[in-house]
RNA sequence: GGCCCGAUAGCUCAGUUGGUAGAGCAGCGGAUUGAAAAUUCGCGUGUCGGCGGUUCAAAUCCGUCUCGGGCCA
C-alpha cells in the first residue's frame, strides 16, 4: 500500500501546484487538508483549487460541507482517513495537501481520546469569566491547567471541557504525541514548501488581488447562514465591512492582505516543529 | 509675497511646567492535542525635518531654511 505524501506550507505558497506535480509523479490521488476548502460556497477566498487544475487529477474533500455547518479536526479526521484506506487500496498514493496544522497532525500523529467539543457547554463556558475558568480548572486538574496557557481563554475553556464532559482529568488523557513523534517521523513523508517573505508577500498580495477582481465580494455576498466557523475566513469579515459601506476597496484589499501574512506566519511557525517535513525551497 | 498650522517608529498619532521618547496598527518571534484561516503570549524597530542659538540639559524655548496644508493678497 502506498504510504500518503504530505504536502504543507503556508498560505499561497504554491501547494496545490506541487500537488499536480506529486499526483502524477506518484500516481495520486490529492486530499484537501485545509479546514475552509472543506466547505462548499468558499471556492475563491479559501483559494481552492480550480476546475482546470481539478481535471488534471482527483481531488477529494473539496467543497463537501455546507457553510452553515461547523467541522472540526476529528470530523475531518473522520472524512480523510476512509478516504486515504480507499485510495491506497486501489493501488493510489494519497497526496494529502493543505495548510491547517492541527488538521495535518490529526491525520499523522491520531487524537488523544478525547472528548468531542459540546455546544451546550462551550456556550456556557463562553459566559463565564477567564479567572472563573481558570479557577475552576486549577481545581479539577491542577497538572493540565500548570501547562496551559492560562491567557488564552480557548485552551482554558478546552482543558476544562475535557475533564467535564470525560469525567477524567484532560492531563491523564492528553500527552500521546511526544511518544510517538520519534517512530513515526521515520514513516512519514511529506514537504514543506519554503519562501522568502518578500516572495511570499507578494504572491499573497497579487492573489489577494485576483480574489477581489475574481468575484470574492459576490461569494461572501452569497454566504447566508453561514456557520460562526465559516464567518471566520480569511476575507469574510473584510468583505462584509466592504459591503456595509464602512470601508473603501483599497482598505479592504490592505487588511485581507495583512491578515493572509499573519496566518502565513503562524503556519510557518507551525510547520517548522514538523521535523518529518523535508523542507523544500521554492 | 504675507500670515497661520503641521513635520516624532514602516503608517496614524501622543508627549504634562525643558531632564536624550511611547501608544495603536503594520512588522518580527513563540505557543498550539476535537473552534485552528481560530485563539493566545512576547519584542519598539527612532539622526524627534535640516542647520544654528539659549541652557548644566532641547522633541519641547528662539532664529533660519526645507517640505506639506490652510487663510489673505
């Protein structure tokens, strides 16, 4: 069975390309692994692939989930890996591409057994203040909550719904990927696409561009009812300012365009403790 | 031509009665175990427009020049 090649990067940085390029060097098969090409109705922000470059080979997890509804990493998990079984099975090598992290190593490294996100329970968390939290959290897990970054009020709230929905603490149940980093790395393959930033800030400016002269205004326009995660794209909210009148074009193009550097950066953060991933130059 | 206002970080600006300067944004670095294009932590990067003067000491006061903006001719 062929194993899947991984191909990762930050944004814009030409993964897709490199897919083509892959698939029929390898005889693959191309899975998304970016957590907004999931959804349907987000072609052009979300940069997915064209229907050009879809032809040249199958694509697979692109545009499969409506806008209104809200993924996340295990559901993706529980989207790709029948995928990947299927098309090794048939004899293809899966060229898993994509830029979300968390997704990535979801995929590579498998989830702790933890508990799903429950709605109910975030909305509540979500009214409680952070010293609350963290006050509660100390109390019921005082080792995950001396390793968690007690600012962000995400990890805090996560950590606390892990040990309430489980009824375990979430230290006992998380601490699985270090062990197996070593092992793995050996099987793993995949690339990480590098630029310098001057290159990659150009190409997100000029892509930027094409977005906005492509018909990304029209897409968000579109986008009713879409999910709380779906609002959180990259453009969206620019867009939607765009739309109400309450900024210029020019002004929107300026901070989609410096809000695609700040995620680049902190994918490239990301990739870089990915040491399995074979660095390669663009 | 005359008068007035402005010139401080890459950008927008703050800077008390003179004691060699600090915010936001941008940028850079980090974290990241089921929201991840999310969330979060850290870092000030500077001939204070130029030159001269007053002063122990000038971003700050005085003079002059340059460049913006405005008003009057």
């Amino acid at each position: 069975m062929p194993p899947p090649f991984y191909i990762c990067g930050p944004t814009a940085s030409g993964k897709s390309t490199l897919a083509l390029e892959m698939a029929a060097q390898l005889d693959g098969e191309i899975i998304n692994a970016d957590a907004f090409q999931l959804y349907r109705g987000l072609d052009i922000l979300s940069a997915a692939p064209s229907a050009e470059e879809r032809a040249q080979a199958p694509h697979h997890l692109y545009g499969v989930l409506e806008p209104g509804t809200a993924a996340d990493a295990g559901q993706y998990l529980r989207l790709a890996r029948p995928l990947i079984e299927n098309i090794q099975a048939r004899g293809k090598t899966p060229v898993v591409t994509g830029g979300s992290g968390l997704y990535l190593k979801f995929l590579t490294h498998g989830p702790a057994p933890l508990p799903t996100g429950d709605a109910t329970l975030r909305a509540e968390l979500e009214a409680t203040p952070l010293d609350a939290l963290v006050a509660r959290l100390r109390a019921l897990d005082p080792v995950e909550a001396a390793r968690t970054a007690l600012q962000n009020r995400r990890f805090v709230s996560r950590a606390l719904e892990i040990c309430l929905l489980s009824g375990h603490r979430a230290s006992d149940l998380r601490d699985r990927w270090e062990s197996q980093t070593a092992e793995l790395a050996a099987q793993l393959r995949g690339c990480v696409i590098q630029r310098t930033r001057p290159d990659l800030h150009a190409r997100i400016a000029c892509r930027t561009r094409a977005m906005l002269e492509g018909g990304a205004v029209a897409e968000v326009a579109a986008l009713t009812n879409a999910s709380a995660n779906c609002e959180k794209a990259i453009g969206v909210r620019q867009i939607r300012a765009l739309l109400a009148g309450e900024i210029d074009r020019t002004t929107c193009e300026n901070l989609i365009n410096a809000a695609t550097r700040q995620y680049a950066k902190r994918q490239e953060s990301w990739f870089r403790r990915e040491l399995w991933l074979r660095p390669v130059p663009r």
